[in-house]
C-alpha cells in the first residue's frame, strides 16, 4: 500500500499558511526542517498540488497531522487507492 500512496497528490489547504505564521516560520525555514526544497513548499503554500511525500513532510516539521493541511481531495483520491 506504501507504493501506492507515493502516487497520490494532496492540495494543502490554506491552513498552512496559518501554522506557518503561528510559528513565524518562511517557506525557506520551513522547507528546511522539513528537508524538502523551498520551491516544494512553495508550491504547497499556493495550493498547488504536492506529493503524499511533501505533504507529509509538511506536516512532520510542523509538528501536526497531515489531515489538517490536506484538502479534501486528498482524502478522495486516498480512498480511491486503497
């Protein structure tokens, strides 16, 4: 199942940006701790589709569940997968 989820994309929702700003973190900082490239997070902070990877990743440095960046498509095409 693993395999399958690299496939999937996730629309982060425009909550990132506030849990950015709660933590007075920029896209530069954040792609650090996160360990992926500013132009993924970037790409994440306009709503852009990213990979299940970014998205986690996202998620992971923030320090809270990837459900709550997620759009809701994600859940879909999830669901859809398994």
């Amino acid at each position: 199942m693993e395999e399958r989820l690299e496939a999937i994309t996730a629309t982060i929702v425009p909550t990132l940006r506030v849990h950015m700003a709660n933590r007075n973190l920029r896209i530069s900082e954040l792609a650090r701790l996160a360990g992926i490239s500013s132009q993924a997070v970037s790409k994440a902070a306009k709503g852009k589709r990213v990979s299940h990877y970014t998205a986690q990743q996202i998620s992971d440095a923030l320090g809270i569940p990837l459900h709550q960046i997620v759009g809701l498509d994600y859940a879909e095409e999830r669901k859809n997968h398994a």
